[in-house]
C-alpha cells in the first residue's frame, strides 16, 4: 500500500514510518525536519494555502494517516487559534479533500477528550467532555472529520516510544531522568493506558486493511498511574526506581488541565479485528530491545541538524 503519513517527523510518525517501510511504500510530509530518511519525504507546510490538494498531487496515495497536529498541551492553551488551525481545520480539509478522491482516510485523535471524572473504562458511546484547548479542539477535529468524511477512521490514542528530539514522550522523560541519576515525580493520580508507538502504528494499518471505519479507542490494554509507568520503565532498563517520586498532578505546576482517569475500554476495536490489542509487557520489552539494537539513534539520524 502507498501510505502517506502527515506529521511524519513527530513521535507517531517518524515511528510509524520507520515499521511500516518494509512492507509498504512511504512517503512522509514535513516541515524540513528529515534529511536523511529512508522513505520518500515531500516538503509542506500544511497551513499554507493549497498545500492539502498540492500534498495529495504529489504524493497519489492509497490511505493517508494524519499524523500532523499542535499536540503540546501548553502550547495550545498559548495559541488557540494554532491550535484551531492544526486540530480541527486541518483534518477538515484533510477529510473532504479525501473523500473527494476516494482515498481511505485515518485520523489520529486523544483519549484526553475525556475529563476523567468517571471511574474509567470510557467507551466510544461515552461522552466526551473535554478539559482544554487541546482536547476541545481535538474533539472538534474527529466531529468535523467524521461529519466531512464518515467513511473515515479516527483513533483515540496515546503512545511512548523514541522519538526525533529524544524527549517527546513521557517514556523518554523517564529514561533520560534515570539514566542521569536525576531525581523525578511520577503522578499517582493519573491513569491512562500507554501503548509502544510501534504497537500503535501495526494496528492501524489493521484497521485500514480491514476497512473498518468510525471511531475507536486505541491504547494499550492496562491501565496504569505515570508514576507507575515510570515505575515500569526503571525496572524494565534495571534502573533506580527510587529516583522517582510519587506525587499528585494537582501539585505540578502546570497549567492546562489533565484528566485524571483515562482508563479507555477497547473492546469495540479488539471484537472488530478479531484479535486482543498488544499487551503492555511485550510492548515494554520491545521498547527496551530498540534501546538496545540502537534504534534511537537510528532514527535520530534521520533529521536535518
Ligand atoms: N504522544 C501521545 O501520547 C499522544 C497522545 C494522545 C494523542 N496523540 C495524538 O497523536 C498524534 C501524533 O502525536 P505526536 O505525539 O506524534 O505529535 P508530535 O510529536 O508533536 O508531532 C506533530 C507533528 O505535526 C507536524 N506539524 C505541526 N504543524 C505542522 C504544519 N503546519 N504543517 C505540517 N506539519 C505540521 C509536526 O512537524 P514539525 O516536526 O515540523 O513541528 C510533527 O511532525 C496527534 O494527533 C496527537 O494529538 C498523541
């Protein structure tokens, strides 16, 4: 399959590209952040006028996985209006313009649409509620894609993995914190269900091939606090668990709104493919052999410095 992945040099994409380049053809729309990437990059900011159709001229996919977004929570309180743009108009455009040439069409979205004020297990008939800038406009971009485009796919998601900058996800910001022997706070009083980006990635591709279509929640399976994520990662890499402090988010300071419990059910997905979604444990010891077979690296080296 001809995949064209927007947003490729973020966590999500630069990942995705990276295990799906073996079996399918790739290209990947940045913004001038990969030099050396071993699949077909096109150059585009998305925001620019015409750059959609010009993106799509191009490239002639045969699915396209959105992957772009403003997905810094504080940088979207800062900047609605960018936020606006990236979360919600974007996908717009991105679902008409795909509908309009048959293309299937796959939308990444958050399970931060949810407040977290329930006791959990949030299903796709649950309604939403969102807390901020980030999520509200998220929210408003699966509501304007599937009104654009119900033919399409939108995954409520939420990921680790290594990433360009080495310290986009909150497994990295544990690892690099242990590994620098630096004290960290973990919050007990955030639940949410991570899921290896890799994992995250093999299953889309599922869920194109399958032709499923409308939303779902995909993340991993357990549930767990960040603390005890960060927890998992020290022991998994035999670091100091210690270093990292149990704390409570209404203690860290920082200003847009987390939800607390993003215990997401994925029952609908796993009944609809068939298969039970990748256990967390086999996803951490993947984590842990990319680490080990430089995986990291490899795709650091992909960027233009
Ligand atoms: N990380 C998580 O655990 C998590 C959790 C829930 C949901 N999600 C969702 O998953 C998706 C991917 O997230 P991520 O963590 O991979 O995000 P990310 O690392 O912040 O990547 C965002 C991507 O969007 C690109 N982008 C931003 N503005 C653009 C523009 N004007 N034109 C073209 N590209 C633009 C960025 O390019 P530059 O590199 O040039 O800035 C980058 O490639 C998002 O929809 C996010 O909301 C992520």
């Amino acid at each position: 399959m001809k995949l064209l992945l927007t947003g490729v040099s973020g966590l999500l994409g630069i990942n995705f590209a990276q295990e799906m380049m073996d079996q399918h053809e790739i290209i990947g729309a940045d913004r001038g952040k990969l030099r050396n990437a071993p699949f077909k990059v096109l150059k585009h900011d998305l925001l620019e006028p015409d750059a959609v159709e010009s993106l799509l001229d191009k490239a002639q996919p045969e699915a396209l996985v959105n992957c772009a977004a403003l997905a810094d929570l504080e940088a979207c309180e800062d900047d609605l209006s960018l936020a606006k743009r990236l979360n919600t108009d974007l996908p717009r455009r991105l679902a008409r313009a795909c509908k309009s040439r048959g293309i299937p069409f796959v939308h990444i979205s958050t399970d931060a649409v949810f407040d977290g004020q329930k006791d959990g297990f949030y299903s796709e008939e649950d309604p939403p509620s969102p807390p901020g800038a980030y999520s509200k406009t998220k929210l408003d971009g699966e509501w304007a894609v599937l009104t654009e485009n119900p033919k399409a796919i939108v995954a409520r998601v939420n990921f680790y993995g290594w990433s360009l900058g080495g310290k986009r996800s909150l497994a990295e910001f544990f690892y690099n914190n242990l590994t620098n022997n630096k004290s960290m706070s973990g919050f007990t009083d955030v639940i949410f269900c991570p899921m290896l980006v890799n994992d995250t990635a093999r299953t889309l591709v599922k869920m194109l091939q399958r032709g499923l279509k409308g939303l779902y929640h995909l993340v991993g399976p357990q549930a767990m606090s960040k603390y005890q994520f960060g927890v998992e990662i020290a022991r998994r890499f035999s670091l100091r668990e210690s270093e990292i402090t149990p704390k409570s988010v209404n203690f860290s300071g920082l200003i847009a709104k987390r939800s607390n419990n993003l215990w997401l059910s994925t029952r609908k997905l796993s009944t609809d493919l068939g298969e039970d979604l990748p256990a967390f444990s086999t996803g951490l010891d993947e984590f842990y052999t990319q680490y080990e077979q430089g995986y990291p690296q490899k795709i650091r080296g992909y960027q233009q410095l």
